[in-house]
C-alpha cells in the first residue's frame, strides 16, 4: 500500500469509511550484491494497482492491477460501487490476492 494520501475517499451505506489508493510497484532487481540499494532505484512498473481499504469495525482489503490507461476508469468504477454497497468488481481489471 502506498503511504501517500489516498486518491479517493468514500462511506458505503453501512456506515464503513474507504480509502482507494493507486500505485505503481517497484520491479525487483536480480539477486546479487547491494539488491536492496538497487531497488530502491529500480524503474517502478508499467501496470498500476488499486486497492481499496477500510480499517474499522476490522481490516478489509480488495486490490486489482490495472493497465495504465484504465487506471481512472478503474478507480471511478470501485468508489461507486463502494459507495452503492456493493461488492466492486471493476471491469478491465485483474483481481489480486492480498
């Protein structure tokens, strides 16, 4: 998940708060010598994850990985859903496990 601030923020009729992150995940480099310096320099991917997250009464997380292209589409289908209860399952994006 990304420390920097969420790109959308939204309550679902019962009540639970959600934040919507979107990011772009560092590639690692081969192993070898100083692969954790290396990493921190690595070029990041080219697809994007979004992930949704609420925090109270108890964690629940749901990410996709998205082209760059669908990335504002994505994250505009999941904060409606959300916010309409339901379940998102956004179209053009691949659910990840978390």
């Amino acid at each position: 998940m990304s420390s920097l601030r969420p790109r959308a923020r939204t309550a679902s009729p019962d009540g639970r708060e959600w934040e919507i992150y979107a990011y772009r995940e560092r590639v690692w480099p081969e192993s070898g010598r100083f692969r954790k310096i290396r990493h921190r320099f690595a070029p990041r991917a080219r697809d994007w994850t979004v992930e949704a997250v609420s925090w109270a009464p108890y964690p629940v997380k749901h990410r996709w990985a998205v082209a760059a292209e669908l990335k504002g589409q994505v994250l505009a289908s999941v904060e409606g859903q959300l916010a309409r209860g339901e379940h998102p399952r956004p179209r053009n994006a691949k659910q990840e496990t978390v």
